[in-house]
C-alpha cells in the first residue's frame, strides 16, 4: 500500500510538473539607446539613435499579506 501511494505521487507531481514547465511566459521587449564608450548616444545616417532591443520575460507580482508588528 505504501509502494502504492509513492507511485500515485510520483504521477500526480509529474502532471502537474509537466503544466507548470511548459506554460507559454509572456515576453515583452525592451529597447534602449545605444552608447559608445565615451557615454555619446550613437546615431545612424539620418540622425535618429540607434536602439539594442531584448527581449525579456515578465514576472508576476504576487501580492501578500503584511507581517504582523511585534508588540
């Protein structure tokens, strides 16, 4: 019975592993100018400032409870 409920277990944490694993995150991207060594902004033939872009995962915030203040 015990061998049993390990192997029960296993499976259910493997199935719920496998949801949280393969869930699609959301990306955003993110663009900031570029600079050269002097700390100039670099710009093309027309002027306009050239951008690094990168793109980057978003994390929810979890929100929770305040801790209690010690009396």
């Amino acid at each position: 019975m015990k061998k049993f409920l390990i192997a029960l277990n296993i499976v259910a944490w493997s199935i719920v592993g496998y949801q949280v694993a393969y869930a699609e995150p959301q990306v955003k991207e993110v663009c900031k100018d570029k600079v050269d060594a002097k700390g100039q902004v670099v710009k093309n033939k027309e002027g306009k400032p050239i951008q690094e872009c990168k793109k980057i995962k978003v994390h929810k915030k979890l929100e929770g409870t305040p801790v209690p203040e010690k009396k």
